[in-house]
C-alpha cells in the first residue's frame, strides 16, 4: 500500500488580512458613532430654541388670559407683550367676542370667547400670511362666563393649538 502525501496549502499572509479587515470594520463603525453623535448635538441646539420658544409663547398665553379673564367687553381686542420668559420676546394678540345667553337655571350670562395668538414679538401682528410673518406658535380659543355686570365664574379652554 503506498500511502500518499497531502500538503497543506500556505496559509502565511491570512493573518494579515483579517487584520486589516478588522481595522476597516472598527473604523466604519467608530465613523459612524461619531456622525451620530455630531448629528444629534446639532438636532439639540435646534430642538432646545424650538422649545424655550415654545415655552414662552405658552407662558405669555397663560398670563394673557388671566389679565383678560379681568376684562369686559368692551374691550374688543388687544396685544400683550411678554418678554421675560425663556429670553425670547412674545406677542400675544387677541380678540374678543361677546355675547349674551340664558343659563339652565334661568339666569342672564354673558359670555366672551376671545381667540388668543402668540408668536415672537417682531413689531407685526401675529399672522401666517401678514408681511412681514410672524407665524403663529400657539393660538387657543377661551371662553369666560360671567353673570351680567358680575365677574368671571366660569373659564373653558376649547381650543389650543401648536404649530410646529
């Protein structure tokens, strides 16, 4: 019997090229990490004005309806300018419609819807087609119900939007 001989194949060099595909993949992925981490750094900036504007404009309406709550009907419309919330100054327009209805138990009630807009304070009026724009960053609809000539007994909030 005559035994035959196998010769391995030359395995020198594969080392060498795991190697190196190991430092192409780690360098890919390290890359990408840091694309990622700059990508959302420069998102937080953005995100961060977005939101203290926000913030503001949500602020000023608050403090807006709690001077108007006060208010008669008088005073048909009107703008407030609110700049000490989150370093950004805010308009807040609003306009008042009055009327008059009969309760359940009988009594006369007046009732005030007024529609407030807040945007950030460039001098204009807050609108979404005026020149130049101040876009609207958060417009709500209130309604205060007041025995005649009484004061407010009664506030609902039916309407409050953001625009992103």
């Amino acid at each position: 019997m005559k035994r035959t001989r196998r010769t391995r194949g030359d395995d020198s060099g594969a080392a060498l090229i795991l190697a190196v595909a190991f430092v192409v993949m780690v360098g890919a992925i390290s890359g990408g990490l840091a694309s990622l981490a700059t990508s959302g750094l420069n998102n937080r900036n953005t995100l961060e004005v977005i939101r203290n504007r926000e913030y503001a404009a949500d602020g000023a309406i608050e403090n807006a309806i709690a001077q108007v709550r006060t208010s008669t009907c008088a005073s048909t419309a009107g703008t407030l300018v609110d700049a000490s919330m989150n370093a950004v100054s805010i308009r807040v327009d609003w306009l008042n419609a009055c009327g008059v209805v009969q309760s359940p138990d009988g009594s006369v009630v007046a009732q005030r819807n007024v529609i407030f807009t807040a945007c950030v304070d460039i001098s204009s009026p807050c609108s979404d087609t005026a020149v130049p724009v101040a876009p609207v960053i958060i417009r709500a609809q209130v309604n205060f119900e007041q025995p005649l000539g009484g004061a407010v007994t009664k506030t609902f909030v039916q309407s409050w939007s953001v625009n992103r």
